[in-house]
C-alpha cells in the first residue's frame, strides 16, 4: 500500500510541470473572467510560440551540455536583416536589389544557422566556454542590429508590390483563425522530436551531453554533434525574428532582448537537466506553455511588470528546487528501502 | 616489412611520451591469432597504455604497427574499428542517462529510411544480450543497473558488428561475480573458436593461467618477459612482474599495543551501492592507540569505502562507529577533520591537491583556521608552520610558493600527508599512500608512518602491494567484495593468508594457486 503512494507521488511529480500549467490555467480563469475567451487563447498560444520556438533550439544545447545566450540578439538582428532588405532592399555599387519573400526568409534562416555554426566552432574548436563565446555573439548581434540602421525602426515591412517583395506580414497573421507563428511552431516541433528520438543525431546530442568522453570513444564526433546544436539554435531564433518583425509590422532593434531568458526558463522548466544529457521535446513544449501562461495570466490580472518579474523568477527556482527534491528522494528511498530489509 | 600468419597485429619499438614520464620505451608486442594474449605488470607498468595505442584512443610518441604485412596508423577509434579492434574499457564507458540498447547501438545504430529502427535494436539487444547470459530488458536505463550488468552491456557493444577481429580487454572482471565470470570465459572461448584474437589484461594470476595462452609482461613501461602459459608457473609470473628488489624492511615496535587503548571502533557499518548489492557489509573493525592498522583487499573490495564512511562523505551509511569510548555522530568533512580525523586520498592529482596553488598553500589548506588573525590570515605564522612541517617530513623543496606540480610525485605526496598532519589529527587515514611514487619515496613514506605511529598517532594504511602492508601494518584486516574475510597479526600476516582472504568474499572459493 505505501508503496503505492510512493509510485502516486512519483508519477506526480514527474509530471509536475504539466500539472503545473494545468493549475495555472484553472486559477487564472477564476482570477480574470475574461482569460478562457478565445481571443485570449489566440494571443497566449502566439506569445507561447516565440518562447517556444526559442526553447526548442535551446533544448538541443542544453541537452548537450551547453548554453546559447545569444539566440535574442539574432532575434533582433535577423529582424533588421529582413527589415532593411524589404525597405531598402539590397544596395551595391549604383545598383539597388530586391528580393521577394520567399528568398528573404530562405537567406535569413541562413544567418542564423551561421551565428550558430560561428558559436558552435569557437566552443568546440577554440575551446572557449560557451557561456562566454555565446555572451560575446550576444553582444555582437545586437551592435550589428542596431547598426544596421543607426538605432532606428524600419517601419515599411509590408513591401511594394512594384518591387515584388509583398507577403512578410502573413507570417504574423492569423491563418484560419491561429496565429502563422502558432504553425511554425507546431512543426518545428514535430520536426525536433522526431530529430531527438527517431534518427541517430538524436541519440548522438544525448551521448555527447551524457558522458562525452565516452561518446568519442564510440566514434562519434562530438565536436560536429555539439555544432549542430548550435546551428539549430540559430535556425529557431532565425524564425522568431521573422515572425516578430511579421508580427510587429516593424523591424526595431531592440527586439527580441532578454528572450534567451525565457527559452532558457521554458527549457529548465520542462525537465531537461542544465548538466546535459536528458531532455524532451514535449516537455519544452509545456515548459514554453507555463511561462506564457503566467506572463499573460499575470498580465491580465493586472499585477505590476515588477511584481511579474519576481514570480516568474521565483517560479524557475521552485521548479529546479522540485526536479531536485524528486532525484534526491527517488536515491533515497532506494536506499532505506535497501537498509531495511537487511 | 613484417608479416606472419599467426600475428594479427605487430607493434615494433613503441614510445609513448607524456609530460614528465615515459610511459612506454621501446615496447614490442605481438598480437597472436586466435590466441588469448595476457597482458601482466603492476599499476603503471604500461599495460593500458599500449592498449590504448592498439585501439586508436591515443597515438604512440614514436614506433609502428603492422597489420597484414603492412604498417597502419590509427588517428582515432574509428580508424582502429575499421581493421576489427574494438576495447572494453577499464573504466566503464557507458552513458548512464542512455537505455541498454541505446548504449549497445550507440554510433551503430540501425536505420529505416532516415529513422532510427528501434524493434531492430531491441531484437539485437536481446539477441546479443541472450549469448552473454544476460537477459536484461533492452529499455532499461544503464544508470540503473548493476555495476556487473553494465559490464556485461560493455562487452555487448562490441559484439555488435560481425567484423571484430581484436577484442582488447581490460580487466574486465574486477567488478564481476564469479559466476559472471565463467560466463565471461565461456564467451571469450566461443569468440576464439569464431576467430577473434583477444587481449587480456587482469591482476587477478589465477584467471590467467585459467583462460590465457600467451602471456606478455611489462614493467615499469618496458617488456620483460614472454610466453606460453603453458610452459610456465605462477611464481615465474610473480617473480618477472615485481621485479627482485622490492623486499621492505619491517619496522619493529617500541609501544606495547596489546596494552594500548582503542581509540576507534567500527561495529556492523554497511554502505549499499547504488543498483544493488553492498560496497560495506557488517564491517566490524578497531583501531588501537599508537598502531598502524592495514587494509588490505582487491580493486572494489570496499577499501577506500571505509575512509569515506569516517571522513562524512557517504551519510548514507549504516553501523555504529565508537570514538575515543563514546558513540559518535559522523558528521560533514569539517566535522571530522575538528573531530581529530585527517585522510591522504588514493587519488593525489584529484583530490590530495589544488594544483593552481602553491606548495605552502596546499600544505596548509586543511588548516588555514589556526593560522588567522581576527579575521585575516597570519602569514608568518602559516608559513612558519608549514616551513616546520617540510623539515619533519624532509621534503625536498627549493621554495615553498613554487607551483606544486614542480615537485616529483614522492614529494608532492609528502606535501599531501603533510596537509593531514597539519590538522593535528588522532587518527590519520592513508589510502594507498605509496601509489605512483619511486621506491626511495616508498621507503621514505613508510618511515614517516612509522615514526608518526611510534610518538602516538593512530594510523590506517590502505594499500592494494602485499609486500608494503606487511612490511608497515602492525595488524591487516582484509576485504573482499564488502566483507571483512580475515584479521592478521604477528606471524599470521603472510602472503598466503592475505591473497587468500582477499578472494574469500568473491565467493570461488580459490586462492592464487
């Protein structure tokens, strides 16, 4: 019998997060009267995304060991890029180029898998913490984004027809009712975890992050696994800046500042362990859900961005607090169990 | 160009140079076909260092090897995989956070299309896994398992693709229970009958003359001796592993310890091991004022385990400990150490050092406490102290805030004892205080144990060398696989006695011949 409950426990609490976000929903649906409308699904679901997206990328990072700081900065350059080329197209020499939408996005989703492939080969092949080399990127993009015009907004996204380059905003539009973000986001998903749990790269990013050395000595090339994560960290955070411009109707360099934060708290929220090694696509998925939730939950009620700031803090280290509580009680209980019987 | 049907693998005249040693000179070794090659020697005498050339996992500093007539160069395991050479490691190798098939078919996976086949690996697992005698389910995760059982996923790795020629095995049976151990031998003889050339590398002799056909002998990073097991004895094996010089001078006694009080006393302490079974199970031992008390035991036999369980490091532990006549709470490290307890670690680089620090602050690093003034350090007193200490231990040093790696390893261990003896500890714990330092160093390093006992301290000497515990511990407890098998004083302590107690708790029942 009290090994019954032990197991109740257990189940509960490894599936704490999604009960978690389950409560939230609940309690903020009593708390504002208007939260279980549609409208505000619509808008949570389009806020979830954009941490989501974010926290997909960085969970391939995180699961092998590393940390990718500078996914908000690409945010905010990868806007501008996209920005400046619809506003201003493509200038050399005397001659001015326009590209059309399809291609923006294509050579965008470029630039970010390159700051990816740059932070992944300065980590791997310079040996410098990732930490530090991703704080460096950080920095960097955001120079590079405001840069790109002088601190000012590109405000005309939505293209000329003349120019043939129309059809940016759609991605921050609603398609049949759902955000084009929401989309993305779903297929991304899909797309990760079968990456993660259905081809042999999957099983190589949990090798590299579970015991390295032994990953090299299996002939995996570690150095390559680990550079892939950060190319797709980039790939993500490339959607999200296309998305955000989309959405905003306006590229401002700003944007995107301190989502890595988010991405990072999603991704911890949702099990994977900051030591590398284990993590799930499902549970980034509702990590990403509980930190949009509480946002525009907490919003909704009225409660100061102050206030906001500190429960959300307070909640990322409950939840770690949590996850370790359950590591520490599962050896436990092992243990005195083991003790008992002799 | 060297080529001979009966040798897969030949290396001729490998070095291998790290900073500071030479860890191979000169070596030549033949890999016999379908013959399992014994590998012997004493820690450090090279053994898994030239294995580790063979399977690409390091690169020989200078020498060649061949491989069907013609010379080949392993730039990584991959290329050493691709001629048919695969290791088990004596470390295990294994992702913990991984299940057993995904440990098994790591970088061998199989694929349907771009997508991982996973009916395919299961079915593979449990084939492979079924031969060994195993029979654990293919999802369970290897962190979970049994030290024994995740051996056995080692060697089931490497049976995964049909192309092995080499199997390198490095002692792959000090965590095995005996009946797993047959197991291993019964695999080991079908793989010859299939082909496969072994190497065999054990301490434990009685295995080899069991299952070895030629065996090849190291010493200190040089060849020394080989041949067929056959035409040899045991005592052969002995003599060309330790060398002739290595008798101790056994210290005699000043303290009459049969009148001398206990100091320390340890009733029924147990430390399960994560996966099941014990790592300590109903130890009982004491320690009396003035002595030098051995352990003595196997790789794994729970040895070091002891120490932990005194120092605080394993609060999970069970059994009574008595100190100084009253029951005492083992505490955190720092409790332990006030408490009058000090420990030399087995392992001096990791954990006996800091190596950023120089060798003053590595010295005084236990006791930094007792050298303040208010709230501030007092240099001149810590240096004092440590200047002190350097002249009792005579450790060879030219300044005391050169870097410590800048010493030889005999003194950099004395800088490690004098750390423990600086917290002027009741009763010093050493474990394995002799590994990997020059015999003058041994000598030097039992003589201060000696002298320590001789004003007072109470001292526990870990070591795995049958030679050096007897020549320095006034009575040997021995353990094997967590038990306690034996007690030895006076003129029980023999060679005999000791090897035979250190296989007791293995449950074969043998002795080294």
């Amino acid at each position: 019998m009290k090994k019954d409950n032990n197991q109740l426990v257990m189940t509960l609490l490894k599936g704490r997060t999604f009960i978690v976000l389950i409560l939230l929903v609940i309690f903020f649906s009593f708390a504002s009267s208007s939260f279980l409308s549609l409208n505000t699904l619509t808008m949570v679901a389009k806020h979830v995304a954009l941490y989501g997206i974010l926290a997909l990328g960085m969970t391939f990072v995180i699961i092998t060991g590393g940390i990718d700081l500078s996914v908000g900065s690409v945010v905010g350059l990868v806007g501008m890029l996209a920005g400046g080329l619809i506003q201003e197209g493509f200038t050399f020499g005397d001659k001015t180029l326009y590209f059309t939408v399809p291609a923006i996005i294509v050579l965008m989703l470029c630039v970010g898998c390159l700051i990816g492939w740059i932070n992944g080969i300065i980590i791997t092949k310079l040996n410098v913490a990732a930490f530090i080399t991703t704080l460096g990127t950080m920095y960097i993009c955001r120079g590079l984004a405001n840069l790109r015009s002088n601190g000012a907004t590109f405000a005309s996204i939505g293209g000329f027809e003349g120019l043939g380059n129309v059809g940016l905003k759609a991605l921050g539009a609603d398609w049949l009712g759902i955000p084009a973000g929401v989309y993305v986001f779903a297929i991304l998903s899909f797309m990760a975890a079968i990456l993660l749990n259905k081809t042999p790269t999957g099983w190589h990013f949990l090798a590299v992050g579970g015991n390295e050395k032994s990953a090299k000595l299996s002939g995996i090339k570690s150095d390559q696994v680990k550079i892939w994560a950060y190319i797709i960290s980039g790939f993500c955070a490339a959607w999200i800046g296309l998305i955000n411009t989309a959405q905003l109707s306006a590229a401002h360099p700003a944007s995107g500042d301190g989502w890595e934060m988010n991405a990072i708290a999603a991704t911890v929220l949702g099990g994977t362990s900051m030591s590398g090694g284990s993590g799930t696509i499902i549970g980034t998925i509702v990590g990403a859900f509980v930190i949009g939730v509480i946002n525009d939950g907490m919003t909704m009620c009225g409660v100061s961005e102050f206030w906001q700031k500190i429960i959300r803090g307070a909640v990322i280290i409950l939840a770690v607090i949590i996850d370790q509580t359950q590591r520490n009680l599962q050896a436990k209980m092992a243990l005195q169990a083991r003790n008992e019987s002799k | 160009m060297f080529d001979d049907p009966n040798v897969v693998l030949h290396c001729e005249k490998i070095d291998k140079i790290y900073p500071g040693t030479k860890a191979l000179d000169q070596v030549s070794f033949d890999l016999l076909k379908g013959k399992v090659n014994v590998l012997i020697g004493e820690n450090g005498a090279g053994k898994s260092t030239l294995m580790k050339m063979i399977a690409g996992i390091e690169q020989p500093s200078a020498g060649k090897m061949y491989m069907d007539g013609e010379e080949v160069y392993f730039k990584d395991t991959n290329a050493a995989r691709a001629r048919g050479i695969g290791i088990i490691h004596q470390e295990l190798s294994l992702f913990q956070n991984l299940t057993v098939y995904q440990n098994i078919f790591m970088n061998h996976e199989k694929t349907k299309g771009f997508f991982l086949d996973d009916a395919q690996h299961i079915e593979g697992a449990k084939k492979i896994l079924k031969r060994l005698e195993h029979e654990i389910p293919p999802d369970t995760l290897v962190g979970d398992l049994r030290v024994g059982q995740q051996q056995m996923v080692e060697i089931a790795r490497n049976l995964v693709e049909d192309d092995l020629r080499v199997l390198i095995m490095d002692e792959p049976t000090s965590s095995l229970s005996a009946a797993e151990v047959k197991v291993l031998f019964k695999i080991m003889r079908e793989l010859l009958e299939q082909g496969l050339s072994i190497v065999y590398i054990s301490h434990r002799l009685e295995e080899i003359m069991e299952i070895g056909d030629h065996v090849t002998i190291l010493r200190d990073g040089k060849y020394v001796a080989d041949a067929d097991i056959k035409d040899i004895t045991l005592e052969w094996i002995v003599e060309n592993m330790v060398g002739k010089n290595t008798q101790y001078h056994r210290f005699t006694r000043s303290i009459d310890l049969d009148k001398s009080e206990k100091i320390l006393e340890v009733k029924n302490l147990s430390l399960p091991k994560t996966g099941g079974g014990w790592l300590l199970d109903s130890v009982n031992m004491y320690l009396k004022k003035g002595e030098v008390l051995g352990i003595y035991g196997l790789l794994g036999a729970g040895r070091s385990e002891v120490f932990e369980c005194l120092m605080g490091m394993r609060p999970e532990h069970s059994g009574e400990v008595i100190y100084n006549g009253k029951h005492m709470k083992i505490g955190t490290i720092s409790d332990q150490l006030n408490a009058g307890f000090a420990i030399v670690p087995e392992d001096r680089q990791r954990q006996g050092l800091v190596q950023s620090l120089d060798i003053c602050k590595n010295a005084s690093l236990a006791s930094l406490s007792d050298f303040t003034t208010g709230f501030l350090m007092n240099y001149p007193a810590e240096e004092k102290a440590v200047d002190e200490e350097i002249k009792e231990l005579h450790i060879k040093v030219a300044d005391k805030h050169l870097p410590i790696l800048s010493l030889s390893g005999g003194n950099q261990q004395k800088v490690v004892i004098a750390k423990g003896l600086m917290t002027k500890p009741t009763v010093l714990l050493m474990d394995e205080p002799s590994r990997g330092i020059d015999i003058g160093a041994k000598t030097e390093v039992f003589e201060i144990i000696h002298e320590f006992s001789e004003r007072g301290l109470s001292i526990i000497v870990i070591s795995s060398e049958l030679k050096e515990i007897m020549a320095i511990a006034d009575r040997i407890y021995v353990l094997s696989n967590g038990k306690c098998t034996a007690e030895l004083s006076g003129s029980t302590i023999t060679e005999d006695n000791l090897v035979h107690a250190s296989y007791a708790g293995l449950g074969t029942g043998k002795s080294a011949a």
